[in-house]
C-alpha cells in the first residue's frame, strides 16, 4: 500500500530563542528533523514532504539529503495551513498520508504504523498521549466509543476543558490524501491564535460522514520540542532510550546515566564502557574493547578487544585496529593504529598510521601541520618511539625502528635502526656539591651583616 508523509517544519520555533531552525537543533547527535524523517521511512513512507518558510534553505538542503521532497510556506497561518503547502507536491497521489509536527525528536516508526493502520480503517485517526504535565498540549475530546469528538488548543480551551488530561500529539493520519486536503482547505482561523489549526480538521471531516479515531501512545514517543528547556529534556529521554538499547544488545555499562550515546553509536555485544564516555556521531565499537572512564569518540572505530582511556580522546577518522591499547591522554585523528600497537600516555597522533604492535612512548607528537597543510607520518610495524618524541611530517619511521627519547625527528629513517636526535649529554664531576659549598657560604656571610 502506497503512503506519504507530511513533516510541519515552518514554524519560526520562537519558544527556542535562537537563530537555528527549530527542527535543525540536534538530539543525540541528529537534527530534529532527521529524526522525524527516519521514523518515517522506517514505517515504510518512502514519499515524504517537508513543508519549510521561506528562509530557511538549511531546512530544506537537510530534508534533500534525507530523501525528502520540499514544500514552502509562505506565511505562518498554522498547522493546518502548512498541511495543505504540501499538496502540490504530493501532485495526483491519492494513498494513505500521515502528516507529523516536525519538533518530535523521539517519534518512532511503530506509532506511525499504527496512526496509517487505523486511519486506513476508519478514514483519519490522531495519535493521542496522556502526559504527566499536559502543559500546553492540545486537549482531545472523545465520545462514547471513544472516538473523536475535537480537539482543543490549550489557548481556547475552558478549565474545564484544561483539566482533560489526553492530549493531542500532532501526528495525523488519513486514508486518502485527495480527501484530506480537501477537509484541510475548509479550516477557518476563527480561534484565539487566528490561525488555520490541523488538529480541527476532524470536525470538518464529520460533516461529511467521517469518524476520526484515536491511536494512544505513550507521553515520550511524541514530546514536541518547543523551548531549550524541552530540547535538554528530549535529550535526556533518547539518551535513556539508546542507553537500554545498547545493554539490551549485551553492552556492559557501569555507569549508563553518565554515559553519552549518539543515534548511531554501534557497540558490539562484550563492549565493556566505562562511566562518563561521550559517544559523538559515527562510532563503532567491536566485541569486548573497553572504553574507559572519561572518553571522548567520534567519527572513529575501534577494534575487538581493544582498550581506550581513561582520558582518551578519538576525533574523527581514528581507526583502531584489535588489541590496540590507547591510553590516559592520548588524542588519535584521521589515523590507523594498527593491531597490537600501544600509545598508553600523553600522546597526540594525527594523519599517521602506526604499524602493528608498534609502541609510542609517553609525550610522543605527530607534528603534521605546519600552519597551512596537514601531513603524513608513517610508524612501521614494531617501531619504538622513545617518550617526549616529535615526529616531523612528512616523515616516515621505517619497521624495527628505534627512536631514542627526546629525539626530534625530521628525516626519514630505516628498517631497524636507531634514530637519536639529542645533544650529547655531558657530565662534570663533583660540580653540584661545590656549587652547593659556595652558595651555604654566601647565605652565612649575608646573615652575619
Ligand atoms: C501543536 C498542536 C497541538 C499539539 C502539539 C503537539 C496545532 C494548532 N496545535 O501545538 O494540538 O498538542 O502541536 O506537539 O497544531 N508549523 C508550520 N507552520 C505553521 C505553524 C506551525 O509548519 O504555520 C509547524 C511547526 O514548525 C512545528 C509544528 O508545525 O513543527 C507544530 O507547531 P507548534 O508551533 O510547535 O505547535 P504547538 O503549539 O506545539
Ligand atoms: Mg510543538
């Protein structure tokens, strides 16, 4: 059966004090609207519109790139006004369409699912929720058989009507498109916000013999973003959601309330993460590494048993290969750590690639940028990077290579030989007890003044 969906993402989102789309603003590391996008496709909408103002080209560049078309609204004149923007573009497309706020990080496919599945049933269906603190929520109205009776917005609503506790999540779903932008054209604006108000399209729905029913779900699956407070809250709420997926999927967590996921965070089951570790976006982690105490990743991939941190930090483009060991204060970017290497303290290594079971000693650099273009540094396989080592790029270490401590390397070195690049040490016999004789002597000779 052939769906389509519609995403409201006109609205100016002024509740959020900021520049930004509202939809643009991120949870767990994905816009908003990624997320209501990915939802949607999941329940099988393949023909999704975005329906965006006319300012906002970052809006619709972002739902091009997710495999969405785009609408605009030209003015603000509601929900339901921005609804029927979408008409054009859905052109002769008469299937089933299910129309979504787009400030609803945490929407799942399976809520929509249901929305289309009733909607394909009755002829329109809402998706409802009873939220602990109904706030300013739209209060739905149901009669006898619990279906639709109207849904009122907070702003016109009576205490009386204030005090329903069910409310109005801003998912649609209808079972003919054709039909449902026809209902949507007869709205009137005649209510406190003197606006053209989707969730009023049932009541013109009814006078042509139409029910509306009504799906539940529960209060986090639609939370509507609407102000930074409630952006901090969807966060909290996904970051409990990946944090139970990923111990569902046999990751081991301390501490998982400080631990930091982002909407694509892959760990492999036997992951073992320590407390307070920041997952950004693009991360794998293979079976049994463990990620230690206050780590930062993102954009990296580590290997099966691997060990990193505490303290480390994977920017991106960092691949660490299996049974690597990165270590306290190690920052890896745009590098290959190959199999077995070590860099266990204090480290910085950047457009490198370090060669199995190398080891890099503490305060080892990868100096690969000389103001203007980055460069390569190659470690071979085996290498010994003696502590507090710069590493001049371009430059390549060859295999077996020994680089004294200290040394500050500029030229390219061979297979197995040793690299110092210090002055030589040298030593003065019985200097520092003469040099402590002549300085007691001074401090007495002033006292006695
Ligand atoms: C809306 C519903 C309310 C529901 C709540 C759920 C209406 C009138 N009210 O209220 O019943 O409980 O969502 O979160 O629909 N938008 C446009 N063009 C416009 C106005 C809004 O595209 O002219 C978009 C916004 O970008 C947003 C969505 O529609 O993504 C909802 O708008 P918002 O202002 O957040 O409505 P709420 O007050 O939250
Ligand atoms: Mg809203």
């Amino acid at each position: 059966m052939s769906r389509a969906g519609i995403i409201l993402a006109a609205g100016m989102g002024t509740r959020m004090k900021s520049a930004t789309p509202k939809v643009l603003h991120k949870v767990a590391g994905r816009e908003i609207l990624g997320h209501v996008i990915a939802a949607m496709q999941k329940a099988g909408i393949s023909r999704i519109v975005v329906v965006s103002a006319p300012g906002m080209d970052d809006v619709r560049a972002f739902a091009t790139a997710a495999g969405a078309d785009n609408a605009v609204q030209d003015r603000q004149l509601g929900t339901g006004h921005a609804a029927l923007c979408a008409k054009s573009a859905l052109g002769d497309f008469t299937g089933a369409v299910l129309v979504n706020n787009g400030d609803m990080p945490l929407a799942e496919a399976g809520m929509m699912t249901d929305s289309l599945a009733s909607a394909e049933k009755h002829g329109l269906s809402i998706v409802a929720f009873r939220p602990r603190d109904p706030a300013a929520y739209g209060r739905v109205i149901v009669d006898a058989d619990g279906m639709l009776e109207r849904i009122v917005e907070f702003k016109d609503a009576t205490p009386a009507q204030r005090a329903i506790d069910l409310c109005c999540a801003g998912t649609y779903s209808a079972a003919n498109a054709r039909g449902f932008f026809g209902w949507a054209a007869r709205l009137s604006n005649d209510n406190a916000q003197k606006e053209y108000y989707l969730p009023e399209v049932p009541l013109i729905a009814r006078a042509d013999g139409v029910r509306c029913s009504v799906t539940e779900t529960d209060e986090i699956t639609v939370m509507g973003v609407n102000s930074r407070a409630e952006l901090a809250d969807a966060e909290g709420q996904m970051q409990r959601r990946l944090r139970a997926l990923a111990l569902a999927n046999g990751v081991g967590m301390q501490a998982p309330e400080t631990v930091f996921l982002s909407y694509d965070t892959v760990l492999e089951a036997d992951v073992q993460v320590g407390p307070f570790v920041v997952f950004g976006p693009n991360v794998r982690v293979r079976n049994g590494a463990e990620i230690r105490a206050f780590s930062h990743l993102e954009g990296a991939e580590v290997g099966a048993r691997a060990l990193v941190g505490p303290y480390a930090r994977l920017r991106p483009e960092a691949v660490i290969e299996e049974d690597v060991h990165i270590g306290n204060f190690v920052e890896v970017k745009k590098a290959r750590i190959e199999k077995g290497a070590k860099a266990n303290h204090l480290t910085y290594i950047g457009d490198a690639r370090v060669g199995a079971g190398a080891n890099i000693g503490a305060g080892t650099i990868t100096c690969n940028y000389d103001g203007f273009d980055k460069h390569f540094t190659d470690i071979g396989a085996g290498a010994f990077i003696g502590s507090n080592s710069a590493l001049v790029a371009p430059v390549k270490v060859a295999d077996g290579v020994y680089v004294g401590a200290g040394s500050t390397i500029t030229k390219n070195v061979e297979k197995d030989a040793l690299a110092v690049e210090r002055a030589e040490q040298k030593q003065v016999s019985g200097w520092a007890e003469k040099f402590r004789t002549r300085k007691r002597a001074e401090k007495a000779a002033k006292a006695k003044k």
